[in-house]
C-alpha cells in the first residue's frame, strides 16, 4: 500500500516543525487513523457496497471472505443484462449491522484477485449520495497514493462514507479522488487542514465537490471580454474589426488569424476593456452580414468549454433520436445461430411493418445470438412482444423486449440491486 507524507507548504520552507499526520492523529471513536473510522452506524447499516472488483470475482469468492466476520443473508455481484459480465460492484447483506461494521473495518481495502476491494455502506435513500453533502475534491495527488493511502488520510477528520482516487483503465491514479463525509463539518475540518499541505512532496488542493451540472452552469454563466468572430470575408482586416466593435465600447485588441503565407483564416477575436461592452457586441453582431457573409459573434471559449458545449449538442441529439424511436425498438436474445436477418424479419413481419432488422454478430461474422427488430408503431411493436416472447424457435425460448439504451439499463440494474 502507498504511505503518504504529509507536510505544511510552509513548514518545509521555513524550516519549521510539521503538524502531525493524520495518520497519528486519533480519530471519531478512537479509531486509528489507519483503521475505518465507521462512526455512528447509519440508517440500512447491515447492507454494504463493494467496489473495484476484479471482473472475475464471483459470488462464492465473496462469500468466502465476508462469511469469516459475520452471517450474510445475500450477495449479489452486478452484471451486464446482456453479457452477463460483472460491472465491478456487489452488494452484500448481514443480518446485523455490527457485522457489517466489523466487515467494513476488518476487510476494507482486501486484494481479492491481486485487486483492493473498496467498501462503503450501501444507503438506499440516494439522496444524500447525489446532494453532494459533505463530498470534497483532492487533486494534484501524487500517483503513488492509492484509495487506502487516502482513506488513512482523510478518515482522521470524521466519518467516511467514500473514499476514491480516480483511476485510468489500467489502474494508474489519474492524480485526483473524492472523499465522502457524512457531515459537513468534517469535510469542512478536512479542507481547512489540508488544502495547500504538501502530500509526498506535492502540493495538494482539498476543496468542495462541486458537481458536473453546477460546473457547467458556472461556465456558461461567466463574465467574458474576449469576442470571437468567425465566417469573415477574405478582405476583412483588423482595423475592420475595430471599426465596428469599437462602437460597442472601448477595444484593447482586435485581430484576424492568418497563415503562415498571410493569408486570412476568416475568423478572429476582439478583446473588450468592459465585460458588458463585449455582451453588447455579441447581442448585436452575432448574425449580422458583412460583405454578404453572416458573421458567428460570440465569447472565446477555451477548448474544454468547445468540447463541453458540443458534447452537449451530441447527447441532446442522441436522446431525440431514441425519443423518437420509443417503443418501435425490441431486442431480442437467445437467437440460434441459424438465425439470420432475412429469417428474422420473417419471423417478426406478422405483427406490423418492420422498418428495420438486424442479427449481431462477431467481427468473423458469427451470430452473438442477440438482434434487433424496429415496427412502424408502438402498438406492432408490444404486440410482437406478446406474441414472440417465450416463444420455442429452433428449440430455444425467445426473449423479446423493448430495447434500452445501456445508460438505461445500469441505472435500472443499479436501482433494483440497490433494493435487495
């Protein structure tokens, strides 16, 4: 396991004697700081959420390792509707919530599989998961420290319900995590004392979580002095553009990008002393014709801000077009491989108009034994459902439902096995 040295920025500068680690502090209930500070036992105690397993850990494997602390009433590992692949995560049961205490402390942070396992209680009211509450963001993070080095940080100033250092798909820190508080004046005690401190010799910054959506909308929301003007004609140059931004309020610069050979981009920026002069501009120019080119005028963006906002136009698009297909759409598994698309349709054009229909198959052309099957309405489409699911075709029993997209489908896995 990573050990992380923890120092004050100034200490190490001046000389000065360091504060304590949080490792030797003591902490809630006199829990070591390298133990699991598990705190007044929360509402649904007997239930835990596992985390970061190992694809192939199975239910039996789990239950060999948490049967040892207590009696368990069920396990369920996670898996993938279709695939039946593990999604990285099992909730487990006790039939008491000291056990699942004890389980949390003793077994915390176990590799199974040469992999950590990371466990948290399992609440089934989100609410207090999505708030956001008591959540702090720690970046900078050198990339030795891993979920238990931080875990032994952090669980110094009260009662952890997560903890995570985000990692890439091969398991190396991406030098940034999360950790859960289940109340604010932890995570307030967190961020005071350890905002700025020097974690293996970096810098860290502990700070509230501020969720994705918020982010967004901060952004979106923010002041500007940088204009951005595009779709200019070849000819326009940048006392053009002062000419006419200027009108709209005093301008510290105004340029056209050019190539190497001085040729004109057709696009530029003009940089505004007064934020409100650069709002004024962008109300009134964008869309107007110069030399019968209809100018784009807007705020510069940074290139995550274009990324964000054009990642946005895809999801908004992709969500109209599943809209749209509501209900029209049935998967269909357990397929005999004999199955192709013409016998498909064949099967299915007795309940309407098929507008479409596909058998999946491998990249060596091999049926999966799943496809697809889109009717021209609602109705042909639960009808076809009806009547095919089940049903014995080449000796094996259909299974015929409306098709989701995966997105969908994890939120409806995660929401049933949260209710187990």
């Amino acid at each position: 396991m990573a050990q992380i040295q923890v120092q004050r920025q100034q200490a190490a500068a001046t000389g000065a004697a360091a504060p304590p680690s949080p490792q030797s502090m003591p902490t809630q209930n006199g829990v070591a700081g390298g133990a699991v500070a598990t705190g007044p036992i929360p509402f649904g105690s007997t239930s835990l959420y596992v985390g970061d397993l190992d694809p192939n850990v199975s239910e039996a494997q789990l239950a060999d390792l948490f049967g040892q602390v207590g009696q368990l009433v069920s396990i369920r590992v996670c898996r993938d509707q279709n695939t039946r692949r593990s999604l990285g995560y099992a909730y487990i049961n006790f039939t008491n919530g000291q056990e699942a205490a004890r389980a949390l402390d003793l077994l915390n942070f176990t590799p199974l599989n040469n992999k950590s396992i990371r466990i948290m209680y399992s609440h089934r009211d989100p609410s207090l998961r999505k708030s956001g509450a008591g959540n702090i963001y720690i970046k900078n993070l050198d990339k030795a420290i891993d979920h238990k080095a931080l875990h032994e940080t952090f669980s110094a100033f009260g009662n952890i319900l997560s903890c995570k250092v985000a990692t890439d798909a091969s398991g190396q820190s991406k030098g940034y995590g999360f950790v859960q508080y289940d109340t604010e004046e932890a995570a307030k005690n967190a961020i005071d004392k350890l905002d700025g401190m020097l974690m293996n010799d970096k810098q860290v910054y502990v700070g509230p979580f501020v969720r994705k959506q918020e982010r967004d909308s901060s952004m979106s929301n923010t002041r500007f002095n940088n204009v951005f003007v595009k779709n200019l004609s070849e000819s326009t140059a940048d006392e053009d553009l002062k000419k006419v931004f200027g009108e709209y309020g005093a301008i510290t610069s105004a340029v056209v990008m050019r190539d190497g050979d001085g040729k004109s981009r057709c696009f530029g920026f003009v940089n505004f002393e007064n934020a409100d002069d650069a709002a004024k501009a962008v109300e009134a120019l964008n869309g107007k014709k110069f030399d019968d080119k209809e100018w784009f005028v807007g705020k510069a963006q940074k290139k995550s801000e274009r990324e964000q906002e054009l990642k946005g136009r895809f999801e908004q698009t992709m969500k109209e077009a599943v809209d749209k297909y509501q209900g029209l759409n049935l998967y269909i598994k357990n397929l005999d491989d004999s199955i192709s698309d013409e016998k498909l349709k064949e099967l299915f054009s007795e309940f309407g108009t098929v507008t479409s229909c596909k058998v999946v198959r491998d990249p060596s052309g091999i049926s999966k034994g799943s496809g697809f099957v889109a009717f021209a309405t609602p109705e042909e489409a639960s009808r076809a459902i009806n009547e095919m699911n089940g049903k014995i075709i080449v000796s094996k029993p259909l299974y015929v439902a409306h098709a989701q997209r995966k997105e969908d489908r994890r939120a409806r896995l995660q929401r049933h096995f949260g209710h187990i």
